[in-house]
C-alpha cells in the first residue's frame, strides 16, 4: 500500500461516508479505474471505517454525552427527559435490521454484487428513490420527529446500504423524510445511527485481518486514516448546514451521471 494510494481512499472515504453518494461504490471505481493496490486491502477499510467512525462521534459528542448521561439515570431509575430516551431507543432498535441482514448477506454480496456494473446499477436506482423522496417531500412537507416506530424504519432503509452503490447516509436520510421526518432531523438521525454500524463494521474487519495474520504496512494506512478524519469532519459539517438550505437533488443528479458513466466503462471497456 503506497501513500499516494492510502491518502486517495482515505480522502474518497472520509468526502463520501456521510454524503448521499456511497462510499463503498466509491472505494470499488477508485479501485478499478486507478489500479490501487489491493495489499493491506482489508486493514485500510477497516481503519478507513474506524476514522470515519472517530470523526462523526467527535462532531456529535454533546449529544452522545446526553445519551450517555440518561443511560447512567435510567440505570439509577432518576428522571430522564423523554425525548432522549426516545431517541436512544430509536437508535438501538434502528441498528439492528442493518446488522442482522448484513450478517446473512455478507458471504453474498462479497462474491457477486461488488463490481463496477452492480455499482452503476445500484447507484441509478438510489438517485430514482432519492428523486421520488424530494418529489414526496415536495407535495407534504414534513414537521416530525424521530419515534420508536420511525427508528426502526429507518434501520430498514439502512440495510439498503448493504448494496454497493447505494449510500448508507441517503438511505437513511430518504427514508426519515418519507416516514415524516425534516431533512435536518433525518440527517442528524441518520449521522447518530451511523455511529454503531460503522463502529461495527470496521470491528469486524480487524478481527477478520487479525484472523489472516497478514502484515501490515501500517504507516501510509495511519495517514490514510488521518485524512479521512479530518475530511470527514469537514463534510459532516458542510451537509448539516446545506440540508438545511437546500434539497437532495445535486445528489440526484451526481448519481444519474456517474452511474452512466461507470456503466459505460463497465459495459464497453471490459
């Protein structure tokens, strides 16, 4: 793994994990088109994973804390506000349809969905969905909150995102907004709930390098991950302040025109 190659996945990793554009799809064409080196392949994801993960519980840590906190007084049967009760439940049964499916699926997808035309595919139908979402949420605009019933939803919706090509953060937030949620609300929903499934995911990735014994270059993967740190945070705090002025429709667009473009290069290249 050369440094080049650990400071581009880190930089795809960190810009596309929590923008409506799947991050896995990415990491798949920037691994056929540009010929990255698959050594130290699993470990990178696996840190990449553990980076991104690091970047959005820094940007969101008042509110892990507050969840913290009514966990320790709920434990202590003291009073606790029941909007945040609500929400920590919410995240705790929206983590699981992801993580149950993802367990029967993984063999699965491994072997036949990651590729460049399943990418292509896959991204066309996400910008279709994303398309209905913003033309449904144009007709009824929406003013909820998040529930239990909501939590759950979404943790279906995000099970989509097992597909290459289809994003885990527009999933979610397409989906909050068609079980009635605001596009912030959905997108904050949608960050917090990525906290356990990335977390992991990129558990499950070391155990698995750990298990191959392979070794490990680990320096260019650190600066790797340091990118994609420091990218992630950036863009966790650009997209909270652009879903709150403005649609999903330049992600729409992004995905009709790179599933073309993938698509072609797929189809006519090989």
């Amino acid at each position: 793994m050369e440094i080049v190659d650990a400071v581009l996945l880190g930089l795809v990793q960190g810009v596309t994990e929590f923008l409506p554009v799947s991050s896995t799809g990415h990491l798949v064409l920037v691994r056929d088109w540009m010929s990255v080196s698959e050594a130290n392949g699993l470990a990178i994801d696996a840190v990449l994973h553990f980076a991104t993960t690091a970047a959005v519980i820094v940007y969101f840590w008042s509110d892990l804390w507050n969840l913290l906190q009514v966990v320790l007084r709920k434990l202590s049967r003291l009073p606790v506000n029941q909007k945040d009760i609500t929400l920590l439940n919410a995240l705790i049964i929206g983590t699981v349809p992801a993580v149950a499916l993802g367990l029967i699926l993984e063999t699965t997808i491994d072997l036949y969905l990651r590729t460049s035309l399943i990418v292509a595919v896959v991204l066309f139908g996400a910008s279709i969905f994303f398309m209905y979402t913003e033309w449904r949420y144009y007709l009824r605009p929406s003013h909820g909150e998040i529930n239990l019933r909501r939590g759950l939803l979404v943790g279906v919706f995000q099970a989509l995102a097992l597909l290459p090509g289809m994003s885990r953060s527009g999933a979610t937030i397409a989906g909050g907004m068609l079980l009635g949620m605001t596009r912030y609300e959905a997108t904050r929903f949608s960050f917090l709930l990525a906290i356990p499934i990335t977390l992991g995911v990129g558990s499950k990735m070391m155990l698995d390098l750990l298990a191959t014994g392979e070794t490990v270059n680990w320096i260019p993967i650190g600066i790797g991950a340091t990118v994609a740190f420091l990218t992630a945070l950036l863009v966790i705090h650009f997209f909270l302040r652009f879903i709150r002025k403005y649609t999903l429709w330049p992600f729409v667009w992004y995905g009709i025109i790179l599933s073309g473009l993938v698509g072609y290069v797929a189809i006519f290249t090989i």
